[in-house]
C-alpha cells in the first residue's frame, strides 16, 4: 500500500477561477467557502471565483483563499469517499502559508481560526516593510550554498554597511528564492548571473517574505497564536523550519512564529517524508507547484494534485 503524504501550496499557486467548479459541483466544497466568508465577513468567494485578480494577489486575500481551495478539495475527499484524513495520510506539510491549511486538516485549527490567523498574518507581513524597500526573486539552477554565498556578498551595500538578503525558500529541483531589500535582492541577482546560476529573476511580489525583514509580522503572530493556539495534529506535521516532524502545540506555535522570518525548507521537508516511507504526495488545492518540486527531488515517489473535480474524480480511484 502507498504511504501517502499531503501537501498544501503557497503563495504564487492562486488564480483567478480557483475553486469555483469545486463549489459548483459539491456541497461540501461550498460549505467550506461560506464558512469562510462568513468568518471574514467577506465575500472572498466570490474573488477566488471571478476576481478581479490584482485584488486576488493582495497578500492578506491570498492567504486565507489558497487555504480555502485546500480545505474545500479535501473535505470534498473526505464525503465522497467516505473516511478521514488521518485513515489515509502518514504526514502532512504545506509551503509557508501552506503549513496553516496543513494544519487545519490535520485537525490542529478549525477552518475559521485559520482564516482569521492567515488573515492577520497577510496583513501583518504586507505592513512589515513600506511598499516598494523589499523585494524577492527566483534564482533557478542553484542549490542552497551557493545561494548563501551570494545573499551574504551582496548584503554589502555600496554606500556602506549592510542589508538585508537571505534565502526565503529552498524550494529544491535547484530552485531557490531570496529576499531582502530590493536594492540587495537586486545585487544578488546580478551575482548570480556573474555565478553562472541558470536564471535569476525579480518575482511579482508584494513584500520580501520570509526573510528578517518580516520581524514586526513574526510579533504580530506569535500574540495571535497565544489567543489562538493549536490542538495536537491528528497525525504529524513536517514544519518548514525544523524540517521534522512535529505533534506539540507548543513547539508548533514557536516554529509558526519563526517561519515568517526564516526560510522555508521545503527540499529538506520532502527528504524527510521520504526518509519517514512516503511514496506517494498528495498535493490538495489550488495549482500543481508542490507535486512538481515533490518529482524532482523524490523521483520514485509518485505526485499527483488535485483541486478541480475531475482531479478529484482521479484521485479518489487510486485512496
């Protein structure tokens, strides 16, 4: 039998559409979004389905949404097929934001809390640098030293003294992404290209994430975590920073805190679930990121997503 692992996707999987045939064809899945949009007293729905999408992209709306597409496709799973989640997977994770509908499903908040907290966390992390001093970008056919060695050269700045440039995701596949002050994201991609890394591109992004820079958001987090903090996971959750299993509430809080301003160790995450027997991942929601990345560093694991009701219709043959 496979062992399953489900995974949630970040920020970049949202599109304009998103759950809205999931609504149409499941009570279920339409259960899910009203929950949400009565939580946050807003028709968030409603964005994710007909946009428009430069309202979608804003960080505080992203958030709560791509965990709504998640939740929505998984109790959809849950009622048509007639078990629970902790019957089918090993483990869960999800990238950044991710690791919030992670663990919703695993039972760790209810889909209101989760709203609430992605919300706050959006806001929080979209007024932790003034628009336009931090910026990400995507450099492409790297691995995590070098990129290391690249965000501590061009910290130097110029003028005189230093800023902020640090690793954001190590996505894996040679996939890295950074982020810091612009003017340094910016010298660092200009490294890279003298390095020789394949590609190196500024991402359309509204704030530089996981990176220090996040500090005030990470503060904002940790008050909201000690109103609401999380139940035992009804089955363990591989967290972005420790790359590790984790059941406690507490240590989870600490590393949901931490995770706004560290980088998200998403190759590590995929290792370890490998190394714990998954052979199979189980991407739920919105995009097809996380199966992506899953191939190519575990390429004898299976990887398969699911977010729409005919993947949905697929994915329930082979549970």
């Amino acid at each position: 039998m496979p062992v399953h692992a489900f995974i949630f996707p970040g920020q970049g999987s949202q599109a304009v559409g998103m759950g809205r045939d999931l609504a149409a064809a499941f009570p279920a899945a339409r259960e899910v979004f009203e929950e949400v949009d009565e939580t946050l007293r807003q028709k968030l729905s409603r964005l994710m389905f007909e946009g428009p999408e430069e309202e979608l992209r804003l960080t505080e709306n992203t958030q709560p949404a791509l965990m709504a597409h998640s939740l929505a496709t998984l109790r959809v799973l849950e009622r048509e097929g007639g078990w629970k989640l902790a019957d089918k997977a090993a483990v869960v994770a999800g990238h950044s934001l991710g690791e919030y509908s992670a663990l919703a499903a695993a039972g760790s908040f209810k889909i209101a809390e989760a709203a609430r907290l992605l919300r706050l966390r959006g806001e929080a992390m979209q007024k932790a640098v003034p628009p336009g001093e931090g910026a990400m970008a995507a450099l492409l056919g790297i691995e995590l030293p070098l990129a290391r060695e690249i965000c501590e050269a061009a910290a130097d700045a110029p003028e005189g003294g230093r800023q902020v440039v640090q690793p954001a995701n190590d996505n894996g596949g040679g996939q890295v992404v950074i982020s810091g002050h612009k003017a340094a994201v910016e010298r660092a991609i200009a490294l890279a290209k003298e390095r020789g890394v394949k590609r190196a591109l500024l991402l359309p992004v509204s704030a530089p994430f996981h990176c220090s820079l996040m500090a005030p958001a990470a503060d904002a987090m940790a008050e909201a975590l000690e109103k609401s903090p999380p139940a035992p996971p009804l089955v363990p959750v591989i967290a972005n920073v420790s790359a590790a299993k984790e059941t406690e509430p507490a240590g989870i809080v600490r590393l949901l805190v931490e995770q706004v301003t560290a980088t998200v160790r998403w190759r590590e995450s995929v290792r370890m679930m490998v190394d714990l027997g998954v052979d199979s991942f189980v991407e739920l929601g919105a995009g097809k990121v996380l199966a992506g990345l899953a191939r190519r560093i575990a390429p004898d694991a299976a990887a398969v997503s699911a977010g729409t009701p005919a993947e949905i219709e697929s994915l329930l043959k082979t549970l």
